[in-house]
C-alpha cells in the first residue's frame, strides 16, 4: 500500500490519505461512477485535483473552521470529494439520508446548525428551500445536477462545477490559506459527523475523530486483509458510518477503486459488471439475490 511514512504509523490525520495514496499510485483508479450506461474512472492524482480546487471554492464561497456542511445525494464521486473538501478546510462534513423527508433535514441540519450543504439535485434543493425558514443559520446550497434549477434564484445557490471554477481561479490567493488549515488538522480533529437513524427518538449526532475513522479502518482492512487490488461497489447511503468506513476509510488506506452505481435499478447489472472482491451487505441483500 502506497502511504507516507508518518500515515503508515498511524499518526497522520485522515484528510492527507488521499496525497499519501496518489504519491505511490497517480494513475491508479480510486473512484468511478457509470452515468448513461457507461463507467467513467478517476485517478488518484485526478481526484486530488478535484478535491482542492473545491477545497479552494469553499474557501472562496466563505467556509470557515468548525462549519458544518450537509452532504445530500445518492452515492457519487462529487459528495465522497464534497467530505474530504470540507475536511480539508477544516470544516465537518455531516452526510445526510437522501430519502428523509424535509422536516427529518430540518432537524439534523439546525440541531449541527449548517451553514452549507452539497446537495444532489432539484428534488434536494426543492426540500431544503422548504425548510429554509427554519434553518437559522443555513447560508449557501451547492448543487450537481442543474436540471430544472435555470429560473431559481441563484442569491446562494451555486453550481458544484462553478464552485470548482472559482476555486481553480483563485488557486494564488487561496492556496497559503489552505494550506495552513490542512497543516493545522490532526490526528484528534473532527473527521466527519454522522447522526443516527432515529427510530427510536430524535436522531443524535455522533462525532468521530481522525483517529475513530484511521484506525477503525486501518484495523479492519489488516483483519480482512485487504489491498489496492480490491474494488468495491459504494451503494449504502452515505449517512451511515459503514458507508464512511468501506468508501472512504479503507479505500483511502489501501488505496482500493470504489465504484459506484448508476442507480439503485441498475445495482445488480452494475455488481455483476464490476464483480467486487470486497462486498458488504446486510442479509436482505443476499437473501433477495
């Protein structure tokens, strides 16, 4: 496994992973999604380009340490990218269920208090302008798919690749400043906030560290003995700790390709067509298989 020295110790916190990795392997795939029929990779050198220049737009669009920004969507490479961003701006991601209805989103998003979020499309767009009113500290949306969004008002709703753009423009002025959040994080910062289904009340949000994400899946990756050979299939939603284990953790420690589906219709085409070396899934899956 190609990592630095200080991260093959276990010391280094988990948003350098992604440099660490692509050091050893640039043109290794780490991430693919297929759209229309058809898989499209990145490399590891690629996904670090993308995962600065939005680092930079974030910057840029006013993301300070300590904010919480909402991730919203099916699993796609530009929201695994939208975490590590936040990350690295010293920011935490906070991944939410993408089938909640808008009051669930009302709750988890005011209780972190989010002052961004990354959101998929215009039926997530649609619920969280619903709920605007009661999120008091909620700020700017970004998007990926701009379909049916051309005549909302674009005051603080921003296009992802724009946000990106902005972010390449101002790489001069933003990269010292960058730089020196990423340099600030540690193995004890804040890696990601995950709230829990709330089937039993009102969710509650739950804080894991670099250290919880690094060694949970620095752990499980020598127990199942995994490698850069594997390739995965990133379908659990996002909001779920596993999800953040398997599609980032362990991906970014072994430095395995992640792939993700089309949709949760083409699933099986798309499992038979990647043949995955390293499945999970809960029982249902398998029984219904």
């Amino acid at each position: 496994m190609a990592r630095s020295s200080q991260a093959a110790e276990g010391k280094a916190p988990f948003r350098r992973s992604c440099s660490a990795t692509r050091a050893g392997s640039p043109s290794a795939p780490p991430i693919g999604k297929k759209e229309f029929g058809i898989w499209q990779c990145w490399t590891w050198a690629e996904t670090e380009r993308e995962i600065e220049a939005l680092a930079l737009g974030f910057l840029k669009l006013g993301v300070d340490r300590g904010d919480f920004v909402a991730v919203i969507g099916r699993n796609r490479p530009y929201f695994y990218w939208a975490m590590v961003a936040a990350q690295s701006v010293g920011a935490i991601p906070v991944p939410l269920y993408q089938d909640a209805a808008a009051e669930e989103m009302a709750f988890v998003m005011e209780h972190c208090g989010a002052r961004f979020a990354v959101v998929e499309d215009q039926e997530q767009v649609d619920k969280l302008i619903e709920i605007q009113d009661q999120l008091h500290q909620f700020e700017h949306m970004i998007y990926v798919d701009p379909r049916g969004l051309r005549k909302y008002d674009h005051g603080r709703l921003h296009l992802y690749s724009d946000v990106q753009d902005r972010g390449r423009a101002m790489r001069a002025d933003l990269i010292a400043e960058l730089d020196a959040r990423r340099a600030a994080l540690d193995y004890d910062s804040t890696c990601v906030m995950l709230y829990t289904s709330g089937t039993t009340g009102k969710p509650k949000g739950v804080v894991l560290s670099n250290r919880n994400i690094i060694e949970a899946s620095k752990a499980s990756s020598q127990f199942d003995r995994l490698s850069e050979k594997e390739e995965a299939l990133a379908y659990l939603p996002m909001a779920w700790v596993g999800d953040f284990i398997f599609s980032i953790g362990q991906a970014y420690w072994c430095g395995f390709c992640v792939s993700c589906p089309e949709s949760a219709d083409t699933m099986q085409t798309d499992l038979r067509e990647i043949g995955p070396t390293y499945y999970f899934a809960p029982p249902r899956v398998f029984e219904g298989s």
